[in-house]
C-alpha cells in the first residue's frame, strides 16, 4: 500500500535510514515495471510521485504513465495523468509518444476524460503537441459542458505561447467566450484575450474595436451585482474576474485614446467604490491603479491612483505597503512629482525592519534622487549605514557610492561622502568604487592635502574597513608631506599636527593589522617606500619595518620587501626619482576602462631557460589601464591574485609562483632589482645592457614595442611625463578585438589545420594544433619560429599573453639562437586551456625579441585568426 | 503566469510541487533549497512576498505549512494571496478541517484539486463549489469502476467454483 511506503519514509530518523527505504521501494517497483504487471500499475505510480517529490530519481516510470493513459479505465487514466504532469515536462522527447493518446481522449465521451486530456495539455505541452492539438482545443472552446470551455481556454494560452502564429485561429472563439455568464468560463476566457493580445497584434486591434465596449459593461455589471454567496469574496463578488477585466482592459487602453476615454468613468467607480479593509479590495485597488497610470492620460483619473498608492504607503499592512513602492515605481516615469512628495515616507520605508520592503524602497528612493535632493538624502542614508543590518549593508553602500558617483558635481562632497561610506562600511565597497576614489582624488590636487588629513584621521578611529586602510595608506604614501606640513589647509578644517614619525606609525599600523590581507600590505610597503623618500630623517625606521617582512611567507612580500631594502641601502641616488609622486591618472582612461573592463592575464616565458632563471612561466604586467580597475575578484587564473592593485602599480607579481626572488640574480643585481621593480616581469635580454634611465629614454622614444612598459615606468614615478593618454590607448587594445577566427573548423575538431601565426620579413611563426585525449578544452599548440633574414638572432624570447578565459602554459623554448636564413627553428609548446570552451574561440597576444647585429628587436602581435571550437 | 507552485512544511519538507514552466529535476531541487532557505527564515509579521531571481514568490503560512507561489515581477502579488486561501479553503472542504498529514498520506488528491484550480499557471475556477463538485464526481467515478472491477472479479470468482 502506498500508505505503508509514506509511514516507513515517514519513521525515518536520517537521511541514510531514508535513501534505504526508497531503494528497496524503487527497487521492487523496477522488478513489477518488468513484469508487466497491470494490477499494481496505477500503485507504482502513485508511489513513484511521492518518492519524485523527495527528490529521487524517477524516470523509470516514466513508461508506465503512458500505458496507465492508454488504458481505458477512468481511475487508470487520472493516475496516468497526474503522472505525466509530474514526472515528465515538455522537454523529454517521450512526451511525444502521449499525443496519440491525448488526440484520443480529448475527443472520449466521456467528459471527464476530455477534462483530464486538456489539463496535462495546458500544463507541459511542447511546441510540436501545440500544433498537432490546437484544433482540438479549439473545437472544444464551444464545447457544452462549461468546465470543459473554460479548460481548453486556459489550454490555448498554453498553445499560443508556445507557437504564438497559431493564435489567430482562436481569436474568434476567444472573442466569443467574453459572452459567456458563467464566471469559471469568463475568466479564462478574459485571460486568454489578454495573452492573445500580447502575442498577435491583430488580436489586438481586434478586440480593442469588437471588445472593448462589452468588457467595460461587464466590469460594470460585476461592480454593482448583489452578493453572490459563490463568487463573494470578503463583500466583493468574485475579485478575480475583477482584476482579469482591468487587466484586460489595460492592455486595451495602452496607447489607444478612444478605447481609454471609453473605460474612464468605471476606472473611476472602481477607485473610489472599492472598499479597502480586505486583501481582496486592495488587490483591485491594486490592478485598478496600474490601468489608470498605464492607459492614454486622463489628468483626474492619475490623481485619484497616485491618492490611492498614498494612502497604501501609509498603510500598516506590510504587504499594501510593498506592493505600494512597486507601484510608486513604475509612476517615477509618469509623474515623478507626485512621487517626490512621498519621499519622506519612502526614506522611513527604507529603514524598515522587512527586507523586502527595504530593498524595493531602496529602489525607488534610487530612482527618485535628483541634484535638488541628493545631499540630504546621502546625509540620511549614509547615517542609516551605520545601524543598518549587516545584509543589508552591501546593497545599501553599493546604492549610495553609485548615487555619490552620479551627482558628484564638487569634487570635495564626493570626497567627503566616500570617505564617511569607506569608514563606515568599506568592507563592502567594490574595488572598482575605491579605485574610482583614488582616480578622483588624484585629480583633485587642489584637495590633496585635506584628503590626505581627513583619512588619516578617519583611520587613526577605525581601522576594521580594509578600503578605508588601502586608501589612507596609498594617500598617505603619495601625499604624506603634505599631511605633515599641513598644505592645502582648507577653511572648514580643524587644524591638526601630524609627526613624520606620526605617518610612519600609521603605515606601519596598517601592515601589521592582522586583518590587512595581501593588497593591503604591499601597499603600505609601498607606501612606507614612498615615505622614506618623503622622509628623510625615518628613512633609517622605514628600513627597519621594511625588513621585518623579509621573511614573510607570502614570496611577493617577501621579494619586494628585500628589493625595497637594497634600493634604500644601495641606491639613494634614484631613490627620490624612484617614489616620485604619481602623476595624474587619467580619469577618461578610467572611466572608459571601466566600461568596457577587460580583464586580462599575462603569462610569458622566456626562450632561454638556461641562461635565465626566471625563464619559467611566471605573470609579468598588466596594462596600465588595469590599474584601478582589476578587480580583485576570485578569478582562478594563477596569475592574477588579491593583489592586482599593487601588481599594477609597480607591476609586481603578487601571485605565488616560484620566480626566484631578484636578489638572487648573478651578475647584473644593480640593473634587475630596478628591472624587477619596474615589473617587466623577468630580465629581457633586451633590456640587461641598459641603465634605468636608458630604459626610460627608451620607453618614451621608442613608445609602439614598449608599450607594456611604458606604463609602468610612469607608474612607479619614475618619470612623470612618460605616459600620456595616447600611449595608454594602444595598451587597452591589448587583448581587445578578438573576432573569431576566419578558419573554418573541423568536425569533432579532431585535426586542425597548421596555421602561420605571425609573418613578418624577418621571421615567421607556425602553430600546430592537437588536442589531449578527453579534455576538449585543452589544446596543445607547437610554435615553430623560422628565421627569414640573413643574420643570427640571439637572446630569442617568445612572450604570449592571453584574456582571463583562458590559461597559458609555456614550456622551454628548444633554444634561444636562431639560426639565420631559414637554416633551423626553434619550437617551443605551449598549452592552452579555454575555460569558455565552445563559446569563445582562442585569442592571444605574442611577443619576440631577440637581438640581431647587436640591435634589440621586438615584434608584437595580436592572433585572432586560430581555428574555431579550440 | 503561476510559474510553479510549492507546499513546504515548517521543517522544510516538501508536500507538493506542481510546475507550470519547465525546470530540470536538478534546478527545482536547487529551487526547493534556495526558497525555503529564503522564506522559512523570515519573522511573521513581515510581508508575504520574497523577491528571486527576477521573480517574486508569494508565500502564506498556514499552521504548518507554507503555501508558496512563484510569479513574474508585473503580477498581483495581492491576489495570488487570495488564491492562495482559495486553494485552502477548497483543501478545507474537501478534507473537513485539512491538517498536514492529509496532505502527506493523500498528495494526489490535493494535485487533483489544485488540477481543479490551475491551469497552465492561471486561475481556472473562482467558485468553491464548483471546484469541490468536480473532484468528488470524478472521485464517485473511480469508486464505481472499482466497484465495478470488484464484482467482475466476483463473478469470475463464482463462476470458477
């Protein structure tokens, strides 16, 4: 018995206890399936429902509800059904095996029958049933029996929306069934007009002209008949075929003057008749004032629902209320004046205890802020921050920074509003938002010293806002003197006397929190490097905290930590020159960064690992526009960690890869540190003969190969005037771009065609494609370089960067000489893997230097032409 | 459009579940999981609607049991609250002051009510009584075939002796 399964389910203490007994259930169902037997069918299914509502597996019995639905017993048949409605839905292809059944049934004798037909049909129909069955359900939209009428509408809802050109068929029926008395028939048949209208315009425009009079008498009629004991609903006969109507009837107004003149005078009865003490009243209320605010505009009648949607905000039921600010919602557009003046009681919404309605309040308020209101707004909300629950907190800060953002017209309120978000919940503040922040403040150099005083002090009452740390401690880096010599004093501000040795103890706090993750700590180890310079006399102290991290486990603190050590023991010379302040970032490189974000990971490797050893693959730079904008969200990719930030702003790699640290480097150590600092990630053959200024010379005169690192000198300061917007531009094409490949692609993708990656008149580059066996999303890929001129190339490096869908992997090049005149290659093979397999084809950015006659030479180039399905 | 409709006991037990838009077997589990982490946690005097991906669900507590159904975002969150009670009331009828373990050890009849109420995620029937009516003379049609079927098998049974 079914009954015995449900308490033996029931007395199960665990979850283990359970999965037993439906698998020796499941298992003695399987052992009847197989036998065929016709006595316990119906059983089996019943028990096989239950168990699917457990979450089981079911699909064995899937069968079984096509044979109980072919068998021609009632009983048999109603199980049957309910089953298929349960265990199948429209997109298992055995449903197609029904519809010979269905065909039958829908036309039995028996009306029942014909009733449990058009139920499973309205309620999992496929496309295909719908066009094998429309013309029976439309046959029985005139049928006799009214529960078969109002079936087979609510069956033709199912039908036109899933193949919409069929639904001119049943306008006219439709059209007729809004005669109909009988209220069952009446609304389904009300509802299937409003959903013919939104597929087919013609049914549109069909009823708005044969309809729309009869429909408004019908609304009459149902608002002023007798009570019905049937229909009554808290004193209101039947609100459900109210709300049909005005739903109908707003489809039929929107957009058509005439027909909304027509429905005005019951719009209005509805407005005021409708009593508002029950859920069922509001609920036409409700739909009453949508039709109003959305049909052609009639003045009085707008003023009447705005009143109305006042008087629900006002209300103390929760639920009149939330439905009340989604409505104010969709009135902003209309009439935002109107709206405005519920502002106050809007705001009260926001900091209600229910989290729905504070989050369609928050909503709305959004919507409702303009220039005149916005200051006092923030103030309140920026004040509500600080109690608000801690869910809540994100969506609010994430509402505030953007509004913020949005109507900052003095750079100085920005400030100020960011700086009171960053202390009082930075915790929640996107990276984005606080990059933005430090682009602005930037720019603000008439600002600089306040803002630098006025996060000092913020940081110096709280340091549990980890944004709030990261931007005082970047601002006190770049603009400590003037923290401590007080420049830039505005007149709104108290005065204070900060120490040298006070800014110092600040960043030395902000790196010993315990709580300071990655990002954090390198940038106040920057910071403290920035300081040493700004700073004479602490420089020896700096040092000292500096040191301290030496033997930080996380390698990118710890290389940075002793390259940092050495410029200042070794190098004063360009120590100033090095921690220069930041020249202003470029807030449309920003903002236009930001838009069209794309994150990308570089991976390089060195062709002569021999020689070299950093030659293994490790993460070099980003481009400059990635400075504030790398998120520092959890992107798997090993080369972008938590510290894209500092990465980007003095290029180190902040990922845990196994680079030996730069002080390790032989001969050259002077030159690699800076190199290293300058991140171009491994010492390039082309650069190792070269002082630092020579790079910088190089950088600016020869800007097109130099790109990647051009940006980055100016970053680390160490020339201001290095990157201009115009160089940033090419760096943010970088990976941009990447149309799909001209090549065709094989089937299954079993073989790939060898394509000539990179052609130029001295040398030329062959990728060969395979695949490892059962991981399509891997492509193995051997680069072949051929020497096309008549001189040696020595120093060869191959450098490939790659977007953050994919992952790189360089092994060793065969050799870092290539021979001249084609006499020899070297081959070198990389593996890529495609985490968007499938849906985005390879793209990649390659870079080859090498030296020639003594000269530096460096090729770049984009390839976006690889075989689609890589 | 009633995107699906839900029963889950207080403890998270699921009583029924009728799907009016395709959803796998895997994501209506997801979905199980995700709303009644979303509405079993909410306080009682709080609003009867939870926003969810896109959609809103409309919930009811009655004594054990909330009552949940999803809607899209430009429907009357207020009325599918009244037919939410509909359902209820027929449920009520139809048991005679229904509790949980009807609906536990007779689920299919409370699926041929609601067959009775919804289709294809709209309301099909306001009246109460007509609704109880058509179940119980579909259910006196599966008691006749049974009778029936029974004395078949007696008369089979007596003409065997």
């Amino acid at each position: 018995m079914i009954g015995d399964m449900i308490r033996a389910i029931r007395a199960c203490k665990t979850a283990a206890e359970e999965r037993a007994v439906v698998r020796k259930e499941c298992a003695a169902i399987r052992a009847s399936i197989n036998e065929d037997d016709q006595d316990y069918r119906h059983r089996n299914l019943a028990k096989l429902m239950f168990i699917q509502m457990l979450g089981y597996p079911t699909h064995f019995g899937q069968m079984e509800c096509l044979k109980l639905i072919a068998s021609a017993g009632f009983p048999e048949k109603r199980i049957g059904y309910l089953g298929l409605m349960l265990l199948l839905d429209e997109r298992q292809e055995v449903l197609m095996l029904v519809t010979n059944s269905l065909k039958q049934d829908l036309n039995h004798s028996n009306q029942y029958i014909v009733g449990l037909a058009l139920c499973a049909l309205g309620n999992i129909c496929s496309a295909e049933m719908a066009r094998d069955l429309a013309p029976e359900v439309e046959r029985l939209l005139q049928f006799r029996d009214p529960n078969i009428r109002k079936k087979a509408a609510l069956c033709s809802i199912r039908i036109i929306k899933k193949v919409p050109a069929l639904a001119e068929n049943f306008i006219n029926c439709a059209a007729s069934l809004l005669k109909e008395k009988h209220h069952g028939v009446l609304i389904t048949g009300v509802q299937l007009c409003a959903d013919l209208c939104k597929v087919s315009s013609e049914a549109l425009e069909y009823f708005r002209k044969k309809c729309t009079e009869g429909l408004v008498r019908t609304l009459r009629d149902i608002v002023n008949s007798p009570y019905s004991p049937e229909y009554d609903i808290s004193g209101i006969t039947d609100p459900y075929l109210h709300i049909r109507l005005l739903k109908l009837l707003r489809i039929l107004g929107q957009g058509d003057a005439d027909a909304s003149d027509r429905m005005t005078d019951i719009l209005a009865q509805v407005a005021t008749k409708t009593e508002s003490n029950k859920n069922a009243g509001n609920a036409i209320l409700y739909e009453c004032v949508e039709t109003i605010m959305s049909i052609e505009d009639d003045g009085g009648l707008r003023v009447l629902a705005i009143n109305i949607l006042g008087k629900f905000l006002s209300n103390r039921d929760n639920n009149i209320r939330y439905v009340a600010l989604n409505m104010l919602m969709r009135a902003t557009t209309l009439d935002a004046q109107a709206v405005q003046r519920h502002r106050a009681t809007i705001l009260d919404c926001v900091k209600d205890s229910d989290a729905s309605i504070r989050k369609r309040a928050l909503d709305l308020l959004y919507l409702l802020v303009n220039d005149n209101n916005v200051k006092p707004l923030i103030k309140e909300l920026i004040e509500y921050l600080e109690v608000s629950d801690q869910e809540f907190k994100g969506d609010l800060t994430a509402k505030i920074c953007s509004l913020v953002e949005k109507f900052s017209s003095e750079k100085i309120w920005y400030i100020d509003q960011m700086l009171k978000v960053l202390s009082e919940a930075g915790n929640f503040v996107k990276d984005e938002v606080w990059h933005a922040l430090i682009v602005v403040i930037s720019n603000a150099s008439d600002l600089h010293g306040y803002t630098v005083r006025a996060l000092y002090r913020a940081f110096l009452t709280s340091t549990e806002q980890e944004t709030l740390v990261r931007v005082a401690v970047w601002c006190i880096g770049e603009y400590g003197d003037m923290l401590v010599n007080n420049v830039g004093m505005l007149d709104i501000e108290d005065p204070i006397t900060v120490t040298e040795c006070d800014a110092v103890d600040a960043v030395e706090v902000a790196i010993k929190r315990h709580t300071s993750d990655l990002t954090t700590k390198a940038m106040a180890l920057i910071a403290l490097l920035k300081l040493s310079s700004r700073f004479p006399s602490y420089s020896e102290r700096i040092k000292d905290i500096i040191v301290q991290n030496k033997g930080n486990v996380v390698l990118e603190l710890q290389q940075r930590s002793i390259e940092f050590n050495r410029i200042l023991q070794k190098h004063p010379k360009f120590r100033s020159a090095l921690v220069e302040r930041m020249p202003v970032l470029d807030e449309a490189t920003f903002s236009g960064r930001r838009a069209g974000s794309l994150p990308t990971a570089i991976s390089t490797s060195s062709g002569a690992p021999s020689n070299l050893p950093n030659g293994i693959a490790k993460p070099a730079t980003a481009p400059i526009p990635d400075l504030l904008d790398l998120s520092s969200d959890d992107v798997p990719a090993p080369s972008s960690s938590g510290g894209d930030f500092l990465q980007d702003l003095l290029g180190v790699d902040l990922s845990p890869t196994p680079a030996p640290s730069g002080a390790d480097m032989p001969p050259k150590a002077s030159t690699d540190v800076l190199l290293d600092l300058l991140s171009i990630g491994m010492p390039l053959p082309v650069q190792t003969g070269l002082s630092a200024s020579d790079i910088l010379s190089s950088s600016q005169d020869d800007k097109a190969p130099f790109v990647n690192f051009n940006g980055l000198a100016s970053l680390s300061s160490l020339s201001a005037n290095a990157t201009s917007p115009a160089n940033a531009a090419p760096m943010m094409d970088l990976l941009d771009g990447r149309g799909p490949g001209p090549q065709k692609s094989e089937e299954n993708g079993q073989a790939y065609p060898s394509l000539v990656a990179y052609e130029s008149s001295s040398l030329r580059v062959m990728f060969n494609f395979s695949k490892q066996r059962g991981s399509p999303q891997t492509t193995l890929i051997q680069a072949t370089f051929t020497n096309l001129s008549s001189n040696v190339y020595n120093d060869f490096l191959f450098q490939a960067a790659v977007p953050k869908f994919l992952q790189l992997h360089l092994d060793p090049a065969s050799s870092n000489t290539l021979p001249a005149s084609g006499d020899g290659s070297i081959t070198q093979n990389l593996k890529v893997t495609n985490s968007q397999h499938g849906k985005k084809s390879l793209v990649m950015r390659v870079r080859i230097a090498y030296k020639t006659n003594n000269k530096d030479v460096l090729e770049e180039r984009q390839i976006n032409n690889f075989p689609q399905n890589l | 459009m009633i995107h699906f409709v839900l029963l889950i006991s207080r403890q998270g037990k699921v009583r029924l579940t009728k799907w009016y838009s395709p959803y796998s077997q895997k994501e209506r589990t997801k979905v199980i999981r995700e709303l009644s982490g979303l509405i079993l946690t909410r306080g009682p005097k709080l609003c009867n609607f939870v926003e969810w991906r896109g959609l809103r669900v409309v919930y009811k507590r009655y004594a054990s049991l909330y009552f949940c159904m999803c809607i899209d975002e430009d429907d009357n969150e207020l009325e599918i609250l009244e037919i939410i009670h509909h359902y209820v009331e027929v449920l009520d009828r139809y048991f005679g002051s229904v509790c949980e373990l009807d609906l536990i050890y007779n689920f299919h009849k409370a699926y041929f009510i609601l067959d009775e109420l919804l289709i294809a995620g709209e309301l099909q029937e306001p009246s109460k009584r007509t609704v109880t009516r058509l179940v119980a003379a579909q259910d006196s049609l599966v008691e006749t075939a049974k009778e029936q079927t029974s004395s078949i098998t007696n008369i089979i049974a007596q003409a065997a002796k």
